[in-house]
C-alpha cells in the first residue's frame, strides 16, 4: 500500500499522517462525490480491489477525509497552521 496505513488515524487528533495525505483526501472525496465505485477509488491508494481489507482501507480514509472537512476543520486548520508541530 505505499505509504498508506491500513486505517486512517481516528480520533480528534489531526496527526502528520493527515497533513501527508490531504491530497490524497481531497481526491477521494471528489471521487465519491463523482460517484466513483469505491474500488475505482481505491486505485488512487493503489489498493488492490481483490484483497480482502481494500475496501475496508478506502472507506476508513474516505471517512477521515470527510472529518477534517467537517467537523475537523477547526482543529485541521489550527495544526495545519504550526510549522512542524504536528505529532
């Protein structure tokens, strides 16, 4: 999975994870609001379809996504904003 966890952090937390992987956020949001498959999506993380936990992967950084441009924003703008602060 280069570079992509298995799951996406949880919590209230916005972690480096985060701020390494925006883009990679903001794609799968436009894609599923595109109305992308979720395995089509998963080809962004290079996830392969087949593998029984790809979905479960997808939709646990699709769910992140959708949190820092929710109700994460607040605390993703403020840790976004410290240089080199985020754990």
């Amino acid at each position: 999975m280069d570079g992509i966890d298995q799951r996406a952090p949880s919590g209230t937390d916005v972690v480096d994870y985060d701020r390494r992987h925006l883009a990679l956020y903001a794609a799968l949001i436009d894609a599923d609001d595109a109305g992308a498959p979720w395995a089509e999506a998963a080809l962004l993380m290079r996830l392969d379809a087949a593998d029984d936990d790809a979905e479960a992967c997808w939709r646990s950084h699709l769910e992140r996504a959708r949190w820092i441009v929710g109700e994460g924003l607040a605390i993703a703008v403020v840790a976004f904003g410290r240089e080199g602060s985020i754990s």
